[in-house]
C-alpha cells in the first residue's frame, strides 16, 4: 500500500508516494483549541496566576510599573490584542497610565519606529502609556548588577533597574539554542547591555575552540544547557515581579496564556509548547523528508534553518535529509548569507568568537550539521551556488533529491520520515 504525501513549496507543492511500510515516522503538529475570548483568558491568567498572587495584589498605588514587550521581529506575538487589558488591570489595582512605561526588548536589534510600535502594541497602547526602547548598543542606558556563577557581567537598562515593579511579556516556542523562546528572555536578551548578551551568547560555541557548536545548547534543552542557565542567573539578578506569556496554535491563534512566577509560569507554557509542537517518535530513520510548509516559511535560507535542524532529530547518524526550501530571497538577510564566505568553518567560528551574532551562529550551526550528514535541497536552480557554497547538496525535484539520497544511502529499503511543516515541528526521540 503506498500513501501520498503534499509538501509545500513556496506558494506551490510538491507531491510523493512512499510504501506505507517504509513510513515509520509521520511529524506533524497537533491540533489545539485556539482562544476566542481573548479579554476573558487574559484577565482570567491575571487574576488567577501560577505561582504567585494575582497582578492586582503585586502592585501598589504609587508604584512605577515597567513592562517588558517583544520587538517587531516577535511581531506574532500579538501584543496588541493583549496588553490593553492587562492596563485596564493595573488601573483597577491603582496604576494610572502616567505611572506605567513599555520598554522594548531590543536586544541589540535596531530601534522601532513610531509605525512600528503602532503595528506591534496597537494604537490604544501607544496613546495611553510611555513607551522607550532598550538597545544594548547604548552604554549609557544601563547599570551593572552583578555576575553570574559562569562570570557574566550583567549590565541592564537603568529604568528597568531602577522600577518599583517589573513585568515580562512575550510569546514562547521552541528556540534552537535556548532550549525554549519567552520568560527569561525578555531581560536576556531583551534589556541587557551589549557585553552582557555578547557573553551570555558566547556560551553556545564549544569551550574548545576550533570545535564549533556547544551541544548542550539545542532545541527544546534546559539542562545542562549553559545558554539558558546563565540566562536564568541573569533575569533572577533583576526579580521579575509578574510575567504573561503567550503560546500559540500551529495555525498562529492564541492557545494559552501562562501569568504569575517568572519562571514557574514560563515553565507551564514550554510544557504546552512541547504539548502542541513536540511530536514523539517511534525511531529515527535512515531518511528524512521534510517541507517548512511552503512561503514564507521557506523564503529564505534563514528561514528554513528551522526546518533542516528539526529534520536532523530524526535522521539515523548515518541518514541523510532532503528539506524541500523555495528560498526565493536566498542571500536574506545580509547578516546571514555573509557569513557563508568564509574559506573554513574555523575560521567562521574564529570570527564569530571575536563578535557574535545569532545569524552567524546559526550559519555556522548549519555549516557543522551538513559535514556530519548529507542535506539535500530541493530549491530553485539559481540557488545551487548559494546552497553549494553553504555545504549542502542542491536539487531541483523531489525526484531528483531522492536519487541522490538513495546513491548516498546505497541501498533501497531505507526508512523513512515525513513533516509536513518542519518550521514549527519538533521531533522527540526518547
């Protein structure tokens, strides 16, 4: 008995047949319920947290309120719909507008226009509340406030410091090198300084130069993941007061809202996350075929990095991948595509050491995963000197992808897997 498999690519698809038998693994996400009451959930997450007392017990009139929120790169987020009501809250509890401020989680990004904050906060937000942005670039803004135990300098923004109370915002989903996206991320890298997120980020390169990547940092890891542990150290340095976060439905809708305890609250949603994106499976198999799910998960390399790293979960160390990637805008972003001209992955690393940059470490990242096990990419053929230069092995079909893996592989009675929208969809193999 054969099945029939629809894989997106770009706005188009591509279309395979495997032997039933072969299939050990279909990967796809999991249905979920998506939110229709927004305002009720929101407030219903308020008032009954994890972890803590309720937001309107945790503020005190006279206090000066700090809320951290996501930058337009976290656009998906959605503040918008939810911080609205959770204003309305702090004004019941005693809070005036005039009392709070949304600061915006740059990191080190470049700094919101008022379009912007419009587009990411909502117009009633932008009208009501004072809004700043943290830029790590910009000395001046932050204080030091300790070390961690790894000896991270931590410096962060002065007005974040120096609030009577701090809240956190934010949306989680798996993060390829901080184990999960959201909770203590909104301070790292969110509102820390410069040197802070340059040392805390180091930590995902191997102690050992010359050996690339640190494998503890991956997908879906906590422990013993020192990224994520340090980062812990640093949020606890600034004793977030409340958090509300954010885990969506593979179809983008609301799916929960975690508030309370900045870290237990947090912990509650990445078990959600794992709940609706991680996907068991049985054994990994000697191939794997995966699509991000077509434009504009495949618009770039970028991009479908997310989906070649999750395929390799489940791929025989011995197997090979084949990732189905449009890449129409395959030199995007710059601070991406430019890292692929180094002569070596050492020297890459080398200079990823000196200045890193997430873009660098994921091409990096990718150029290690590719000499450890054939990539196969099925693109457009004006990528095939891009995706050649990044160490992988182009394609133009299916068909001829599954030829070459089948020459790599050297036999005919391979197993293997299929996901169907690898962009979001973790395998897990226990």
């Amino acid at each position: 008995m054969f099945k029939e498999y629809v894989l997106g690519f770009g706005n188009s698809n591509f279309t395979a047949s495997f032997s039933a038998e072969r299939v050990i693994n279909e990967i796809e996400g999991k249905a979920f319920s998506e939110i229709t009451d927004v305002a009720s959930s929101v407030r219903a997450a308020l008032n009954d947290p994890i972890g803590s007392p309720a937001l309107n017990a945790i503020v005190q009139k006279g206090e000066k309120i700090a809320i951290i929120a996501s930058d337009i790169t976290r656009h998906w987020i959605r503040h918008d719909l939810f911080l609205p009501i959770m204003l309305d809250e702090l004004n019941a509890a005693g809070i005036p507008d005039s009392d709070i401020t949304l600061m915006v989680a740059l990191g080190t990004h470049r700094h919101h226009t008022n379009k912007e904050n419009l587009l990411c906060y909502g117009r009633e937000v932008v009208e009501r509340i004072t809004i700043m942005q943290s830029n790590g670039l910009n000395s001046d803004d932050f204080s030091y406030v300790g070390t961690t135990s790894r000896g991270t300098e931590t410096y962060i923004n002065s007005h974040i410091v120096n609030a009577d109370k701090v809240i956190l915002t934010g949306g989680i989903v798996y993060h390829a090198m901080a184990g999960f996206g959201g909770g203590r991320k909104s301070i790292l890298p969110g509102v820390c300084g410069y040197s802070t997120i340059q040392a805390n980020h180091r930590f995902c390169l191997s102690a050992e130069v010359g050996q690339g990547v640190n494998t503890e940092c991956e997908t879906g890891k906590l422990a013993n993941n020192p990224m994520h542990e340090d980062a812990m150290e640093i949020a606890a340095l600034v004793k977030p007061d409340f958090i509300l976060n954010v885990v969506l439905t593979p179809e983008g809708g609301f799916a929960r809202f975690v508030a309370g305890a900045w870290e237990k609250a947090w912990l509650e949603g990445c078990k959600t996350v794992k709940e609706i994106f991680g996907i068991p499976i049985k054994e990994k198999t000697d191939l794997v075929i995966a699509s991000a799910g077509g434009f504009p998960k495949d618009i770039n390399l970028y991009q479908g990095v997310k989906t070649i790293c999750n395929a390799c979960l489940a791929a025989k160390p011995e197997g090979v991948v084949i990732v189905l990637l449009e890449c129409r805008d395959i030199a995007e972003p710059p601070e991406f595509s430019g890292w692929f001209e180094y002569d070596s992955l050492y020297e890459h690393e080398l200079s990823l050491r000196q200045e890193f940059t997430v873009p660098g470490f994921i091409a990096l990242k990718v150029g290690y995963i590719a000499q450890q096990i054939p990539l196969i990419i099925v693109t457009l053929p004006e990528n095939k000197i891009f995706i050649e230069k990044a160490g992988m092995i182009p394609a133009t079909t299916l068909d001829e992808a599954l030829l070459i893996a089948e020459e790599k592989l050297n036999r005919k009675d391979y197993t293997i897997s299929v996901i169907s929208h690898g962009a979001n969809t973790v395998p897990i193999f226990e």
